[in-house]
C-alpha cells in the first residue's frame, strides 16, 4: 500500500508539472530501502503507464497532439540517452551530484529569467533534436527522468505555455522511457516486484494530473514547477554537503 502511494503522488504531480515522475519516484523508493536497480525499473515501468494513460486521456478530450517537437526531441532524447549511460560510468558518483546541483541551479535560474526576457522559439528540426539529445544524455547521466530537462528546453528554448509543456514533456517521456524498457528488455533484468502496485497508481496519477492540470492555471502549472526544482535542489543539496 505504501508503494501505491508513493507512486500515486509521484505520477500526479508529475503530470501536472511535466516532470514524468520518475525522479520523485526513485528517490522515494530507494528511502523505503529498495535496490537502486529495482527502483530505477519500477520508476520506468510506472511513469510509461503513467505516460500512456496522459496520452489516451489527452486524445479523449479531442485535444490534438502536436508530433513535430515530441518526434524530434523523443527521437533525440533515446539517441543521447545512450551517450549519458556511457558516460557515467566513468565520473565518480560524488562528481555527479555536484554537477546535478549545479544544473537544477541553471535550469531553475532560466525558466525564471525565461519569463521575463523574451527570445525567438526554436524551430529549427536539427536544433530540437540536439536539444532532445542534450536532455537524453542528462537524464541517463544523473540517473533521473528527462522530465525537468525536457520541461526546461520546451519552456526557454520553445517557448511553449507551461500546460503545453507539461503534456509535450510527458509524451516525450513516453517514447524515451519505452526505449529504456528496451534496455531492460535486452539486459536481462525484469522484476517485477513492486510493479503490480506502482503501475496501476501510476495510471491513477496520471488520471488525477490530467483533472488537477485543467482545473488550475498556466501560472500556477510555472510555479509549481518551479517549487518542484527547488525541493530538488535543496535534497541534493543535502546529498552534496551530509552524505
């Protein structure tokens, strides 16, 4: 039941702010002394149930999903995902945590100066697949979902509505978490211990998130993103300094 819960709230806070919810998940789990891998699978497994339930539920509304930037920077996002799960198993652990604290840091100074500078949106096809590249090699580097990335890129780079976002930033999600259960697939590993609760809360969530999002505000959807960065930051900021 524990479980249940966790993922439930993780999942609906990250539909409302379109960070997938796998990077609230997998802290929270790993508190209830749950294995870093069987985390880091439960987190996938849930947030593309999550993922899918936005995407029906989205669609059922008779909203029209908009496939230019989700295909270019999905596709990106797998490609670099691969390039950061290489790359840190080279950088000592305690390297990576400081550089994650360093780009919360940067992304949550951006989306603030973001909304009061105005700047020309992306369009470029080649730009927004580097820039899903970036935030693939990011998530896979620090071990997280690409939501805060992706949230990041679609609201500075694209300037998208946070609503917008959210929803493009959880469909983006969906493909690049399906390409990390083709990892697992491939590697072997397939527990599925704790999915049989975390699954069904994370459609749960999904359903929750998508009525809280049409209920509040664009300004709220930012702010609350934005309060979601900085309780990030000041758990890792924790991690840095105690641990």
């Amino acid at each position: 039941m524990v479980y249940f819960i966790l993922a439930l709230a993780a999942t609906a806070i990250g539909t409302v702010v379109g960070v997938g919810g796998g990077m609230i998940l997998r802290p929270l789990l790993n508190l209830f002394d749950v294995s870093k891998g069987l985390a880091s699978f439960t987190s996938s497994f849930t947030v593309l149930a999550m993922a899918a339930t936005n995407l029906i539920t989205y669609k059922a509304q008779g909203n029209k999903v908009k496939l230019n930037n989700i295909v270019y920077m999905g596709f990106g996002g797998i490609a670099g995902s691969f390039v950061g799960a290489s790359m840190m198993a080279y950088v000592p652990a305690d390297t990576v945590n400081k550089a994650y604290l360093a780009a919360i840091l940067v992304m949550l100074v951006s989306v603030i100066v973001r909304e009061r500078v105005k700047m020309k949106a992306v369009e470029n096809p080649l730009l927004k697949v580097l820039l899903g590249m970036s935030c693939g090699m990011l998530s896979s580097f620090f071990g997280i979902g690409g939501g805060p990335f992706l949230m990041t890129v679609l609201l500075v780079f694209l300037d998208l509505e946070p609503k917008e976002a959210a929803i493009q930033s959880i469909l983006i999600t969906l493909l690049t978490t399906s390409g990390s259960m083709v990892r697992y697939t491939m590697s072997g590993y397939a527990d599925l211990s704790l999915v049989l609760y975390c699954v069904p809360a994370g459609i749960c969530g999904g359903l929750i998130g998508r009525k809280v999002t049409d209920l509040i505000s664009q300004k709220t959807v930012r702010r609350m993103f934005y309060m979601v960065l900085t309780v990030i930051m000041m758990v890792q900021i924790y991690t840095v300094v105690f641990k």
